[in-house]
C-alpha cells in the first residue's frame, strides 16, 4: 500500500500485465493487488498505456516481463 515512486509503479505494471494478459476485471484485479478501488487500478492501466507510447525503456521492461512468465 506503499506510495513510493518504484512501488508504485511496479502495481501499474502488475495491474496492466493483469488486465492485459488474463483480461481481469478492474475490481478482480483491486482486490488481488491490495488497492482499496477499482478506479486506483483504472488509471494505473491508463498511466502505463499512455507510458508505453514514449517510454521505450518501460517497454522493455514490459517485454522482459512477459518474456519471463512465458518462456
């Protein structure tokens, strides 16, 4: 429940990855990252995807995630 800059982006990325990948639900994904509203997990989606289109490192990093749950 941290606020921290890397914490907090870290759950957006496990938040998009979520609703991305497993097509979760917002609130499904809330309670399975520990947020209090489903709304917190709507825009920490959107923040990632809007990230994606200029952060190309984050892209990477996004890549290299899946690349490792995948195989």
């Amino acid at each position: 429940k941290s606020r921290v800059s890397n914490i907090k982006t870290a759950r957006q990325i496990a938040m998009f990855l979520l609703a991305e990948e497993l097509s979760l639900s917002t609130t499904k994904i809330a309670s399975e990252v520990g947020v209090k509203d489903h709304t917190t997990v709507m825009h920490g989606i959107k923040k990632i995807r809007t990230d994606l289109k200029l952060n190309f490192a984050l892209r990477e990093q996004i890549d290299a995630i899946k690349e490792k749950i995948y195989g």
